[in-house]
C-alpha cells in the first residue's frame, strides 16, 4: 500500500529519512480494526520520529502520522483516538505508564490503511470534514485538555495564549473564543498576529509586552523564551497550564512571585478518548472551523514535512488521499 515513512533514523538530517513509496499492506488483530485513511495531519512529533527519538532502531521502518480520519471498512466515518495503551489499564489514559502514541510502537497514519484497537476508532459527528478531523486528535485534544479540564476558567475570564500560529495555539484561540472567554494572544510578528486575530483574539501583543492588566490564565508551550513574561502576566491566585518547552525546558522558577501570589503551574499532556469524544462534539455544535494553514496530497509529503521543519506553518498542516 501507498505510506509515508521513516526508513530509519536520522538525527542530524531528519529529513533524509523520509520516504514516499509503497508499505506492505498491515495485518488487523482480534478486536483491531482496520481505517482507509482519508486524511491525516502532521506534528512535531512526526519530525522527532525521523530524528530518532521515543523509537528504536529495530522498530524502523515506521509509517508516520499520530492523527488521522477515515472510514471503516463498513463506510462509518470515524475520527483517531492517537494514544494506545495497556487493554488491562483502567482511568485516564494520559496517566497509563505503558501508553504509547501510533508512530512510537504501532504504524501511522499517513498511508492507504491504517490499523488500531476499535475504540481507537471513534465515529465523526456531522459537519467535521475528513481533513478537520484529522487535526483534532493531538494538538486539538491538547489544547482541550488544557483549556477545559485543567485550567479552571469560566466564561468571561481572560486567557494569554503564548504563541500565535502554532496548532495548539490556533486550536486554544478558537476553543476559548467558542466558549466565552476574553482572549489575548502573543506572537513574534504582524502576520502572525493577525492570523490571531481572524480566529478570534480579542487582542494581540508582541511577545513579551507590557499587557493591559493581569490574566487569569496563561497557555504555555514555548518554556524558557516566555516564562517570565507568563509569570508576570498572572493575576495572584492565577494558574499557567504548559504542555510543551519549545524553547528550552528550564527557566527560572520565580518561586518567591510563585508563593507569594499563589500562583498554580499545571502540567498537561494529549487528552483521554473520552475528552477526545467531547472535542469532537463542541467543534460540531459550536460549528467551529479548525485551523488548516496548509493542505497537501500525501504524495507531496516531504514539501509539507519541510515546512514544519522550516516553521512555516500558520494552523495545522494536513495530507489527503
């Protein structure tokens, strides 16, 4: 079958070790089943396959994609629940020790087929598109996870999005204008913020600039570059929620502004099928239009991997079939 792969890793030169050819069609395990893929978006996580890293060498070649959208073979639309754990496993599915992603054990999505447990596999309600879908499942479920279950706010409140045209960034903006909140955003150019401001930011600053007033809640996954200014940025008894460190994993803690201000700093990571679930209905109801900077056929993969690479990406980046 037609797929998009690693050939093996390449940590120097990532790319080289993409290939846009022809996989052996995948065998379905009891209680698997198998998705004709229709769509599938790309992620950061795509590029640290390629490098190496969260995967063995003997588990090469691997077809990349951690997200995607299909049909069953019975024709029912179904959206990707990226995150397999252990069957015997029972909670939140983020906290499963022997959780994996689909690229880091099991084959990806960006091929003809792709093969995952049934409840992997979770029906498209009405009006999501294959390529919308396809972008939900990792940066959109995170920004969710973080918006609506960690960060405590309510309509009304005010949220600092750190960052402007990234995937999580894009999906919070939109999630929390959907859902009432007064939202500002930061990014590093005109373009960005604008982008910003058609998805609907209330208002939009340079990076690290003097706000208005304090926040009830910021939005991290830059790390170092932001911290301060995330920081500073709180209200006392505010709460920063970061699910990534893009630029550097260890900033200065400010811990006498943390104490003092009772500042809360949560870590959050993915999302469970069920938020997942949730996702998916309130972009339907809600009629929200998912982000999607650049759509590609799968088989000009390595221009879309070489733009992510480049960061040249405004919203998401999806490949269709």
């Amino acid at each position: 079958m037609f797929a998009v792969y690693a050939h093996e890793p390449n940590a120097d030169a990532p790319l080289d070790s993409l290939v846009v050819g022809e996989r052996p069609d995948p065998e379905v395990p009891d209680g698997w089943v198998s998705v004709n893929v229709a769509a599938a978006s790309l992620n950061m996580h795509d590029l640290w396959t390629l490098r190496g890293v969260g995967i063995k060498p003997e588990q090469f070649p691997m077809i990349l994609g951690c997200d995607g959208a299909g049909t069953l073979d019975d024709g029912t639309d179904v959206v990707l629940y990226p995150i397999i754990g252990d069957p015997d496993w029972r909670g939140d599915e983020t906290l499963d020790p022997k959780r994996t992603l689909l690229t880091e054990k099991h084959q990806g999505t960006m091929a003809e087929k792709v093969v995952v447990p049934a409840r992997n596999a979770i029906p498209t309600p009405k009006g999501i598109t294959p390529a919308q879908g396809a972008v939900l499942g990792t940066a959109w479920l995170t920004a969710y996870r973080m918006l609506f279950t960690k960060s405590g706010l309510a309509p009304g409140q005010t949220m600092l999005v750190q960052g402007a045209s990234g995937g999580v960034s894009t999906a919070l903006i939109q999630l929390g204008r959907a859902a009432g909140m007064q939202v500002w955003v930061t990014g590093r150019d005109d373009e960005k913020r604008a982008l910003a401001e058609r998805l609907g930011a209330h208002q939009t600053f340079e990076s690290g600039a003097k706000l208005p007033g304090k926040v009830d809640a910021v939005f991290e996954s830059v790390g170092e570059a932001t911290w301060k200014h995330s920081m500073r940025a709180l209200r006392p008894g505010g709460i920063i929620v970061i699910c990534g460190s893009t630029s550097g994993p260890n900033p200065p803690a400010d811990l006498q502004r943390l104490f003092f201000l009772q500042l809360q700093v949560v870590g959050s990571t993915m999302g469970t099928r069920a938020e997942l679930a949730n996702l998916m209905e309130f972009v339907a109801t809600a009629e929200i239009q998912p982000e999607i900077g650049t759509e590609k056929p799968m088989k000009s993969a390595s221009e879309a991997f070489a733009a992510m690479s480049e960061g040249k990406t405004a919203g998401k980046i999806v490949l269709t079939r």
